[in-house]
C-alpha cells in the first residue's frame, strides 16, 4: 500500500502506518540475554490504545479540540518496550512528554519538572527512589504524584486481541503546533535544560536514508528516539541496543546483529562504539559489512575516521542539535569522495543555515527562522544559534568541518583561549593506549590533560615507560596547537585502565563533571609542576653565574623552540616569550632547583627579563641575599624616557579638529563599534580607517560587521568603512606600504580605541600597545594635516589620587597616582607620551579617560564579559548581590562615544598644551538603587555582605560556561572578600568633569542608571541568553 509522508503529527504517523502496513515488522528489542522480540506496526498501535484506555483511568485526558491547555507529564524509565508504549500512549491522551535520562539526579530531576510544569512523574521499576526524592526537593505547595509504570501485561498480546480503540483528542492539524515531546541536554554546563519538540518539527526531521538499522543510543535520548520515528517514517526495521542493562561492548552488539533475521544495512552511534570495534582487525571486518556507518552526538576522532575509511568502511556524519533537527551530514559517493569529516548541507536546507564567521578562522551553525525543524529560537529575529564551531573546506564549496563548541574553550590566566576538542581528539584518536582524554586549565598557566589508558598498556610499566609510549602522541598534538595549547609530559594525569568518568547518556563526557571529580588529582598536578612541596634535597644545586646562565639558556631555547638572536642579555619579551612560556620557565627551576625552600614569584622571568639578569637574581635569592629591583614607577618612568625619544618632531602647522578622515582603532569592541556608529551618522566624515587584528582584509570586514551586527547597529556595508588587518606594534602598523602612505596622506584624526583588558598581566606584557600608540603617533607627525590623536585611557590611570580634591582634568606627572596594575600602569605611561606631543606642539594629543561604561540605551546590550555585567549576572545564577555601600556613576556606552565625538570636534587649545577629558557619568546613584532596579526586573536575589557574596561566588558553580564570574574570582576576593583590617580603605576622589561637560553636549545629558534603563538591559541578556528567561 502506499506510503503516506504529507503527516502532520506522531499519532498521525502510527496510525497511519498501523493502518496500512499493520503486520510489517517494525522494531526488534533485545533483552539483557540478547532474545529479540519483534514487533509489527499492528502491534504497536494495539499495546498504545491499551495503555491509553488505562492510563485515562489515571490522568484526565486532553478534552476534545482543546489546543489551549498546556498538559505536561515527564517519564523515568528504562529506555526498552516499556519506555515507548508508555510514550505513544500518554501522547495519544493529548499530553506533551518530557523524557528523563536515568542518569539525571534528584535534584536534576527536580529542576526538569519545574522547568517543563510537569503535572505528574510516571516512575518506571528502579527509579521509585529517585522519583521520591526528585518530589521532597520541589517548592513547599508544589505536589508532584508518582504514578507507576501499569503492569506490561495491561497492553500485552492478549489485551491487544480485543481492545477498545481510544480517539485521540485533537485531529493531526489541531495537533502539529503543540509539543509531541521533551528532551533535555545532557547537563554539561549544570543543570539540564529541557528542550520542547512541536509535532510538526518532528515530523519534519523525519527523512532518513531509508535503510534498515541500528541504534545504540537510548529511548529518553533524543537521537535513539529520533532513529526510532525515522523507521516507522520510512517503514524500515531498526533494531535496538538495550543500553539500560548491558554494557557497551563490540560482542554484544555483534551478538544481536549476527542473529538470523537481522538484516540491519546501517548502523547509528557515538564514535564511541567504533573505536570498540576499531581495536581490532575483526571489529573492522565487521564494520565493512554495512551500507552506511553513521556518528553523531560528538565528533570521530580524525585519526580513526581516516583509519576506517582507508578500510573500506563506509563512515558518515550527521550534524544537528535536538533544538534544530538534523541539518547536515557527510553523505557522499563513498567510492570516490573519502572526506567523511566535511558535512554537507541539503539543498533544501542551506537558505536556512549560516555559518557566521567568529573571526580566527572558525565560523558558528546559524538556524534561520523558517526552518520547519527549528523548536526554539535564541535571538531576537527567531534565529538559532548552536554554539558549534566549523571550518571551511580549501577548496569546495558546502564542506564543513567540526571543530568544537564555543562553550568547550578554556581561558587560560592570561586570557589566552584554548579549543580543548582537536587535541582530545588526536589524543584518543592517534594512540592505541589511549581510551580516552579530557583536557583542563581554566584560570591556570598552561593546559593538562587527564589520560585514561587503554587496556593494551601493561600494568607493570612505570610512569617513564608509560610516558615513552604517549610521546608519539603528545608531540603530534603539540605540533598541530598554538604554543600556549601545548602539553608537557609532566601535565599529564595518567589514570588505569577502566577508570569511570561521567558521561552523557550520547557516551560524550560531561566535562563540568569530570573537572569536579577529578579535581584533588588535577590539583595535585599542578602543585606538583609549580615545585609546591617537594624535598630540598632531592633538587639540584644552581652552580655558579655562568652554570645558571648556560641553565637558563637551555630552558628558554627549549620553550620558545629557537635559540636564533637569543643572547645572555636579550630582552626575553622582545624575544618572544609570552606569560605562559614565563610560567613554564619558573616552575622547571622551581621544581628542580634549590632555592633555599623559597617560592619564586610568578612574573620573575619579566622581572628580570634577560638571562643575564635572571641568573643573577637567582644567586642572590636562593642564598637569601637582597638584590635592588626597580618600583613600578621607576619602571613607568624609565618607558616614557625610552619612547619619548623615539618621538618625531614637527614644525609644520596643524590644521583646525576635523573628523573628515579617521584612523579608528578597536572597532570591534562596544565602545568602538559605537564610535564607528556615531562616524557614520555625520555626512561630513568621508572615510573611516579600521585598524582590526585580523589574518587579512576580508577578515577585517567580516570582524568589523559582525561587532555592528551583534549590537544591533547598522553601516557594515558603508563603502565609507575601509577595514584593514593591521599589527599596530609593528612598523607601518603591518600594512603594506602603498596602503600605509595613503593613510598618511589622507588622515586628520586617529581614535585610539585597541588596548589589552587584562588586569593579570604586568606593565612589561603592554609594551606591544604602548609601541602601537607610538606608532599612531609617528602616523599623525607624517600627515600632512597634522592629524590629531585622540587616546582611550581609563579612570585606572589616576585611581590611587591622593588629593586634595577631585582628580583633576590633566595629566598628572606622578606615575604612583595609576592603580597597582600592569593594565593601568600601560595607560599612565601613553598618557605621558601624549602630554609631551601636545605640549611640544604643534600635533594635539588629548587623553580620554573613560569610567565604566554600561549598556547602550539603544536595546540595552551590553558587554557580558564585563566585571560589572558579570557581577549582576549572579543575582541570576547564586539567586545574590553584594549590598555595597558605593556610589556608582555608570554611563551608557552609545552616549560615551557621542561624547567622544563631541570632544573630538571641540576647539583645539590656542598653545600648545596637554588635555585630559574625563567620559564619565557625572551623576552617581547608590547601588542599593541598581539592585532596587534589578529587582524591578523580576530577578529574585538576597541582598548580602560583599563578603558573603564572594563565599558564595567561591562555593558556587565551578563551571564558567554556568557561572562566568568565577573568573573574576580572584579580582572580586581582593576587592571585597579579604578581612577587614585596622588600616583605613584608602580614600577613592571622584574624578573632575567640568571641562568635559562644558565641551559635551552629549555628557550633560546622558541618563543615569535607573528601572527603565536596567529592563533594557535585562531584555537584552536574556534574549542573548545570559540570564534565564523568566
């Protein structure tokens, strides 16, 4: 008969299939003895109108035509036959179910039946208990009945030879817009979200290769689920793996699909189960039998994917998210295309999927609204965005390849970034005595990885032999990552054989989980490589001068990997070496060397930053001798000195403020997308020059618009917008030459917008940013017009004033008046090289020193990676904000950069003299009125002492991607969380802004942070996600 596929809903679906193939065999289920039972679509529309009848006797059904009520129940059980007629017959009573993953806890448990509303937990055998538990946890008031499985045999086969057909309440069109299920994610990231599935986007994925098949996954998980309805959809067996009593293994999934009968054409599973059988030459055999090996869920290791199709195994991979549906796969001519790892999208699909580019090469899966399979939306305009990362193929077009998850970066200490995917990938995928690996090193110096092993590997063998057999491995890794990514053999956690991690019901590891398990041990490593501990007499004696030196040679020619212009008094930043590679270098002569049982401190490479110096000091302090070290404001004094000599000099006149052709740096940043905004909005400005780090000029474009994109402002495609890739530090800025000298010849003002936000570096790491301002000032001396420049400093530069008074709008001399940071003592110092152009003359080089900036008050977004967002954003996840005792004076980002624009077209000075604006909200408000406004906003937090807010950020979620201000923990802790002292908090001056508001029209009327403006804010984090829709 024929084959309907114009359905409308999964009832639809069984029906339909009941009534026009009721004896065609459907679904063979295994039981823990590896028996099959196979079951008909007759069979399985009979057991569901069984199960419905009694179920109705238990829960009211859906009235007829009620497309109103949202009606929810959630089910724990056994993935298995149970599990489903359960489903298809709660379903037919007009329920929406929410599936639960057996691995969840009470407390997850919990959380889903709030989060979907469910009205009832239908308990299968085994889970009474958690059930129990799940429902204690729930809000007093809140009940939550526990209804049992009913008896199997209510819907067995002699129930189903005379039964009452139960009708369902709505007819599949009533029925298409509601939701048919409920999945939920896997918990990675804390605590699971649930997922809604409508009817018509299920019956929209449904298109499957139309092959017999295999499914290893479960029931409650949404791929082994979707296998399912693909073949009844298709009206092709599919044969079941009982995940929910056997283990995982090669021979028993070989002992179900060798049975007689079994003619499953493909198989679908994690990559998981193909590294089983790709252990041996027999598990390869098996594996070519099959028309179509097909991997989700996580990716296939590079070196394994390769290895089975060099095999002849027909590997493919299919793409998507339970949100999306299935949107792309790596179906191909096997005989003549091998690139099993570049998937490709379905002619019907791409108008609906982007790949936007996220600037470093890698770009994120986009789903348009329109798309039929789309469930949710996570962006304004009904789009959805995944989170997962792929690059291009070279050459063909339609060819991605997966790279990891967004949320899957590490951040190192430094702010440096690491994708942990492809190096976990050539770890387990490369070295038969691997079984698997996970990277860690969030907020540390450099990269570990926790290595289980693989059974091959004797147990007898020491750590030394053990590592012998990785290091193959190891320096493949390394050889394909950026030198912070790159392992050492001592950051290695070698675990046995067999060892457990957590792992989602798909197989991956849910690394939340696996970090807080393992966390004593990854600990220990760490101590281990930063020589915490240790006997003294166990370590080397340092030698004389020169030993120490030759030493200290050989340590950074061997982390930096060259040894080409290294000399014992190169300057070892200027060399190469960044923050990491400085780590490294401290913890080996720590860990190794005697150093009188003292700690060297962690910066003491840049300290004394040639190995002459180095050396030196190393004598000295290993025989507790005192050895004189420059201040930091011997340090800030000694850089203005050195770069105030690389200064040009001019006498050619300038002409007046003019914004007709502008040098803008940092235009991907929110206050430089918005200066980039605002130059546009003046039909007077003829060209914008963007300054972007970047690979190339396409790239350039492509950051530049995407940073207008995401904050919703508009001129990406103004032909006046000129982006180009540039490295301001080096000669030229690192453009081309003929590019440079039209700069040159065209400018009349440069904004200074690009500076490093990192308040962990020391003022040595900035000296790249204060070359580049130097260089942009080379750049305003050659211009013909005299362009002027105009600098971004920051409020940090002069937060240690002393008084008397308010800080003043100049200047200031003094290098002790910057904060203690590195970040402010960089600011301090290009401040002092514009106050010695400007009062030479005749280039005007004026400082703006720039407050905290909030959201626009546009649509309220505003940078989430900022410490103040970030602080608010725990009234969000730790339900608590610290009730301080401040006055903050907070102006929105779009009325900073009018003000810029403003100061920027202000009459220049009659002689020659240093300026300092001050872009700062000159109206404060308390922050008990903030967290007043907050409140007004509907989140619900505890008002606490800062201290008491820092221990439960501390004690709070571990994980950033949950709790992206564990962080600033460190930050937060020395700002609030420290014991309170018998010494006075030094006095914090407001700063002066009375120049700056006579010369800002702008300024005098930026609004202050009150209710309306905070519900901007708001909105906008939770239509991007970063707080919790309510």
């Amino acid at each position: 008969m024929t084959i309907l596929t114009n359905l409308q809903s999964v009832t639809e679906l069984l029906q339909s299939r009941a009534a026009t193939h009721p004896d065609t065999f459907i679904l063979g289920i295994p039981d823990k003895s590896l028996r099959i039972t196979n079951y008909t679509f007759g069979q399985l529309e009979a057991a569901t109108n069984c199960a419905a009848n009694h179920y109705a006797s238990v829960i009211p059904p859906r009235r007829s035509g009620d497309v109103e009520s949202k009606l929810t129940v959630a089910l724990l059980a056994s993935s298995g036959y149970d599990f489903l007629i359960t489903e298809l017959a709660l379903s037919r009573l007009g329920y929406s179910v929410l599936f639960i993953s057996i691995n969840n806890s009470p407390a997850a448990v919990a959380h889903l039946i709030q989060a979907t509303s469910s009205s009832h937990l239908f308990l299968g055998p085994g889970y009474e208990t958690t059930g129990a538990q799940a429902a204690a946890l729930l809000p007093s008031g809140l009940s939550l009945p526990l209804i049992p499985l009913c008896d199997p045999t209510i819907y067995g086969p002699k129930a189903q030879t005379s039964f009452t057909p139960f009708p369902p309440p709505l007819t599949p069109s009533q029925e298409t817009a509601l939701t048919a299920f409920i999945v939920h994610s896997s918990g990675s990231t804390g605590f699971p979200k649930p997922c809604f599935i409508s009817h018509k986007a299920t019956i929209h994925n449904l298109v499957s290769f139309g092959m017999s098949g295999f499914t290893a996954l479960p029931l409650y998980h949404n791929s082994g689920h979707a296998s399912m309805l693909r073949a009844f959809f298709a009206v092709k067996p599919l044969w079941l793996f009982p995940a929910s009593e056997l283990p995982l293994t090669s021979s028993n999934i070989i002992g179900i699909l060798s049975q007689p009968g079994v003619n499953a054409e493909a198989l679908f599973g994690v990559p998981f189960m193909y590294k089983l059988f790709a252990e041996s030459p027999s598990g390869i055999d098996f594996l070519r039998k099959f028309k179509l090996v097909q991997y989700g869920g996580s990716a296939l290791p590079t070196e394994l994917g390769d290895r089975l199709v060099e095999e002849g195994v027909n590997v493919v991979g299919h793409h998507g998210s339970t949100e999306t549906g299935q949107l792309m796969s790596s179906m191909r001519h096997f005989e003549t295309d091998k690139e099993w790892d570049y998937m490709r999208i379905s002619d019907a699909g791409r108008p609906f999927v982007d790949f936007e580019d996220q600037g470093d090469g890698t770009h994120e899966v986009v789903v348009k609204e329109g798309w039929a399979g789309k469930s949710v939306s996570n962006r304004p305009n009904g789009d959805y965005a995944l989170s997962d990362l792929f690059i291009k193929h070279p050459t063909l077009e339609n060819r991605w390849k997966f790279v990891g998850r967004i949320d899957d970066t590490l951040v190192l200490i430094n702010g440096e970034k690491v994708n942990p995917v492809p190096i976990e990938l050539t770890l387990r995928g490369t070295s038969p005595y691997i079984t698997d690996s996970i990277i860690f090193g969030t907020s540390r110096t450099q990269i570990g990885a926790l290595i289980i092993l693989s059974p091959t590997v004797p147990t007898t063998l020491s750590r030394s032999e053990i590592l012998s057999l990785l290091r193959p491995t190891i320096e493949l890794a390394n050889e394909a990552s950026p030198s912070h990514a790159r392992l050492s053999e001592e950051m290695l956690l070698i675990l046995p054989a067999g060892t457990k991690v957590p792992r989602a019901d798909k197989g991956s590891f849910i690394r939340r989980k696996v970090y807080a398990e393992f966390k004593d041990q990854i600990e220990g490593v760490y101590a281990a490589v930063e020589g915490e501990g240790g006997e003294e007499e166990s370590k080397e004696e340092l030698g004389g001068q020169e030993e120490v030196e030759r030493m200290l040679f050989e340590l950074v020619k061997n982390v930096a990997g060259s040894e080409e212009g290294l000399e014992r008094e190169t300057d070892l930043f200027a060399f190469g070496l960044d923050s990491l590679m400085a780590g490294r270098i401290r913890n080996k002569v720590q860990r190794d060397y005697r150093l009188g049982g003292k700690k060297l401190s962690t910066n003491f490479v840049f300290e004394y930053p040639t190995i002459a110096q180095a050396a030196t000091f190393l004598l000295a302090f290993s025989s507790g001798q005192s050895l004189a070290q420059s201040t930091p404001a011997q340090q800030m004094l000694s850089l203005v000195d050195q770069y105030t000599s690389l200064l040009p000099t001019r006498t050619a006149p300038i002409g007046p403020p003019s914004l007709s052709t502008v040098v803008l740096t940092g235009a991907t940043g929110s206050l430089g997308a918005q200066l980039l905004a605002q130059l546009l909005a003046d039909p007077n400005v003829k060209k914008i020059y963007t300054l972007v780090r970047a690979r190339d000029d396409e790239e350039a474009r492509r950051r530049v618009g995407k940073s207008l994109e995401e904050r919703g402002l508009t001129g990406s495609e103004d032909q006046r917008v000129v982006p180009l890739a540039a490295d301001l530090a080096k000669e030229s800025l690192g453009l081309e030459k003929g590019r440079y000298e039209e700069i040159v010849k065209e400018a009349t003002a440069v904004l200074h917008n690009a500076w490093a936000v990192n308040f962990n570096l020391a003022l040595p790491s900035f000296s790249p940013h204060i070359q580049g301002a130097l260089n942009l000032l080379n750049l305003c001396y050659s211009s013909p017009y005299g362009a002027a420049f105009y600098f971004a400093s920051s409020v940090s530069a002069v937060a240690a004033w002393r008084g008397p008074g308010p800080v003043p709008e100049i200047v200031t001399d003094d290098p002790t008046y910057a904060q203690g940071m590195g970040y402010a003592h960089s600011k301090w110092v290009t401040e002092m090289l514009c106050k010695v152009v400007s009062e030479r003359g005749p280039i005007r080089a004026v400082v703006l020193r720039i407050g905290q900036m909030v959201g626009s008050t546009v649509d309220g977004r505003w940078n989430e990676s900022e410490a103040i967002s970030l602080q608010l954003r725990t009234g969000d996840v730790l339900h608590a904000l610290p009730d301080l005792k401040e006055t903050p004076s907070w102006l929105p980002v779009d009325y900073a950069a009018k003000t810029i624009i403003d100061l920027a077209l202000s009459p220049a000075p009659s002689t020659p003299t240093s300026q300092a604006w001050h872009v700062l909200q000159p109206k404060t408000v308390t922050f008990s009125s903030i967290l007043d406004a907050l409140a007004d906003c509907g989140i619900k937090f505890d008002r606490v002492s800062p201290a008491e807010w820092v221990t439960r950020l501390r004690n709070g979620p571990q994980d950033p991607t949950v709790n992206p201000t564990i962080k600033l923990l460190e930050f937060f802790d020395k700002k609030y969380g420290q014991p309170t002292t018998s010494e006075p908090a030094p006095k914090r001056y407001p700063l002066s802004c009375e120049r700056t508001l006579e010369a800002s029209q702008s300024l005098r009327e930026a609004p202050v942070v009150d209710s309306a403006l905070m519900a901007k804010f708001v909105e906008a984090w939770r239509q991007s996600g970063f707080f919790v829709r309510q």
